[in-house]
C-alpha cells in the first residue's frame, strides 16, 4: 500500500570534462553533466521525490550546492542519505518511476543498467522500478543537446515499526 507519493525534477547541462553518470551508471559520451556533485540527475530526481513524499523539503535543502562536503560527491551516496532520512520518518520506497529526456546521448541500451542499479540502490525488486527515456522533438535546450532532464515519482509506504 502507498502511503504518499512525491514528484522529483532535475535538469543539468551537459559539458566538457565531466563523466556521464545517470542512475549511478557510466555512460560513454564526450560530454557529461555540469554540477556541484557528479550531476546525476536521475539520483537527483529520485532523492527530490522521496524527500517531498515523506515531507522533507528538497535535495538542495538537505544536500546544499554550496557546502563543500558535497562537491563532487557521488550521487549514491546522497541516494543514501535520503533513504536514511526517509527511513527516520517512518517509510520505505515502494515504487519508482522516471522518464529521462535527452536528445543525446541515445539511453535505449543503458536503460535495463540503469533500471537494475536504481532498484538495487534503493531496496526494490527490478519490477518495482521503471526507467523511460524520451526526447524532446528538437525543443528547448534538451531538444538542442545541451541539457538532459530527468521527472521521477516515488511511492512511499509506513514502515510496520514506525
């Protein structure tokens, strides 16, 4: 049973010098994500929808781009946090959806790693978790390459010791 649900979004321009990661994945592409921390916007998306389902505010609330504890940090890691910080709320992820949209790179052939990695990272079966890619006909700066933005949705439950 779903107790809440919450919505993440986050968008990173792409840029030279950075590796790709999404989902906690490396994907082979000249360029990678520009941010604060490895930039992985599904992570990022992910660790926002928790954090509003269980009432917690946002990932730049709780993981500030301006500490410098963060600065180039794994995304993983922050994954973890969040699901500790939801843990102490009272709940668990049940479910995760999200749809990727980049024009470039191509995510078909990383989607199943992606899917896999995510359900791992967060204590759910493959089943449990959904990864979708999408472009954007062209439109805006993910239409022009220039940026990937990934919307996640996450269901919570209460944990039976809360």
């Amino acid at each position: 049973m779903i107790d809440r649900i919450g919505h993440g979004y986050d968008l990173h321009r792409l840029g030279p010098g950075r590796k790709m990661i999404l989902a906690g994945i490396e994907i082979p592409f000249p360029e990678g994500l520009v941010g604060h921390s490895d930039a992985d916007v599904v992570f990022h998306a992910v660790i926002d929808a928790m954090l509003g389902a269980a009432g917690l505010g946002d990932i730049g609330e709780q993981f500030p781009d301006n500490d410098p504890a963060f600065k180039d940090i794994d995304s993983s890691l922050l994954l973890e946090r969040a699901l500790k910080k939801v843990a102490d709320q009272g709940y668990a992820p049940v479910n995760v959806d999200l749809t990727l949209i980049a024009e470039r790179p191509k995510l078909s052939p990383y989607k199943s790693a992606m899917r896999a990695n995510l359900a791992k990272r967060v204590g759910l079966a493959v089943d449990a978790v959904s990864v979708k890619a999408k472009t954007n006909e062209g439109l805006g700066e993910t239409g022009r390459g220039e940026a990937i933005i990934c919307h996640a949705i996450v269901g919570l439950a209460k944990r039976n010791n809360k």
